[in-house]
C-alpha cells in the first residue's frame, strides 16, 4: 500500500492517479470514498454533522482501505489528526508531499468544497500538521515549483530505490 499524505493543494490525487498507473494499481481518494459512502459532499458533511463526526468517518473509511488489496492512496490534509489513522498506517509506505504554504494556497485559493480553508487560522493550521506528516511519513518529496509528472517520478523512483519502505 502506497499513501500520500501532505497539507491540501499538496497534489496528492493527481500525483496519486499517475502513480498508480505507472504501478498499474488502483487509486483511491479518502475523500471520494467518503462521499460515495456517505453519499454527501465533504462541506455537507462538515455542515450538517461537524468536524468530530467527519473525522470519525473518515478514520473508519481510511482504516477499512489499509485493510484492503494493494493501492495507491491519497488522505486529506487532516486525517493524521486521528490517533486510529496513524496507527493504522505502520507498516504501509506513506509518503508526504511536502508543499509549502504559500504553493498550497495559491493551488486551491477559492476552493469551496474544502471547508478547512474557511477557517481564519489556515497558516496555524499548516504548521501543527507539518510534525504528523513527518513523523507518518518514511519518504518526503518537495513539491513546490514541481509538475505533477516529476513528483510522481520522484515518488516512483525513492520507493523503487533499496531500503525505502522497509
């Protein structure tokens, strides 16, 4: 199991989508299952139940995937905030695209189906992430300035390299 974690606006699907074609795995998105599952939006779910419920769906949604056949998995921006999502990420190569602030905003500035960026405290939000993302991660791939296409062969080539992900 391949998981991209990273702060939103990160590339996580896109990246993930290439590289699970370049691996010929399938790709999922924790978001996109969430949705299907639940059969609301991100923001509805958000709205109508808050952000504790969101994150207890999501954790269940996540730790079901782990459990699963091999795939190249992208969370959103939040779910290591779940003590039961990192847990459930040992032994699994999880790999952080790392993107800087200003990059992330400036990728999904305006965005309203991510409902963390209504939030006043987005650069505060950003920084208490940054250590769950690296203490999860067992590969950080810089981001910023770079096109899809080269981080996914970044990604492709470090977890290919002996002695990644073991």
């Amino acid at each position: 199991m391949i998981v991209l974690i990273g702060f939103m606006g990160a590339g996580k699907s896109t990246v993930g989508r290439l590289l699970a074609a370049k691996l010929g795995l399938p790709f999922a998105d924790a978001d996109a299952l969430i949705e299907a599952e639940q059969g609301l939006s991100i923001p509805d779910i958000f709205e109508g139940y808050g952000e504790p419920e969101f994150r207890r769906i999501e954790a269940e949604t996540i730790t079901k995937r782990l459990a699963g056949p091999e795939t190249v998995l992208s969370l959103g921006g939040g779910a290591l905030g779940t003590t039961a999502v990192r847990d459930a990420l040992a032994g699994h190569q999880v790999v952080l695209l790392d993107v800087e602030l200003a990059e992330a905003l400036r990728r999904v500035g305006g965005d309203g189906s991510r409902p963390m960026l209504a939030r006043n405290d987005v650069p505060e939000l950003y920084a208490s992430r940054q250590q769950a993302f690296r203490a999860a991660a067992k590969l950080v791939v810089p981001v910023t300035g770079r096109t899809p296409q080269e981080v996914a062969a970044s990604v492709l080539a470090a977890l290919v390299a002996p002695g990644v992900g073991e």
